[in-house]
C-alpha cells in the first residue's frame, strides 16, 4: 500500500511540477546563459524542464512514501 500512495503523490507531484513550474524555471534558466545557436538555446531549456520534472517526481514520491509508511502496519484483508 504503501508504494501505492507513493507512486500516486509521485505522479501528482511530477504534472504539479510540469503545469506550475517548469515552464517559468526552464525559460529562466535559458535565459541566463548566451547561446551561438538556437538549438543550443532549445536544448539548455529543454534539459531544464525535464530537471524540474523530475525532482517533483521525486518530491512527491518522497511525500507519498512518508505518508504511505503508517500504512504498512495495517492488517491486510483475506
């Protein structure tokens, strides 16, 4: 059960990231860099966006398995 609910807030975690801050993080740090082309650009933000994703997945992973943990102890069903 527990890994259930991890795997839940992991999931919630990742699209909160995705829709909320992605987006704004992965522009911001474009734009702190200068670039020669504008793949170099697209590839800086896109490597940016896919960082941010993944540490809401781990965020949330890391709730969900906190609050998965009482769970572990609950008598399963026969």
């Amino acid at each position: 059960m527990r890994y259930l609910v991890a795997i839940l807030f992991a999931i919630v975690g990742a699209a909160l990231a995705m829709h909320f801050l992605s987006g704004p993080v992965s522009n911001w740090v474009a734009l702190q860099f200068k670039f020669e082309s504008s793949d170099e650009a697209e590839n800086i933000n896109q490597l940016a966006f896919m960082a941010v994703n993944l540490a809401g997945l781990i965020v949330g992973w890391t709730i969900g398995w906190a609050i998965g943990t009482p769970l572990r102890d609950m008598p399963r069903s026969k």
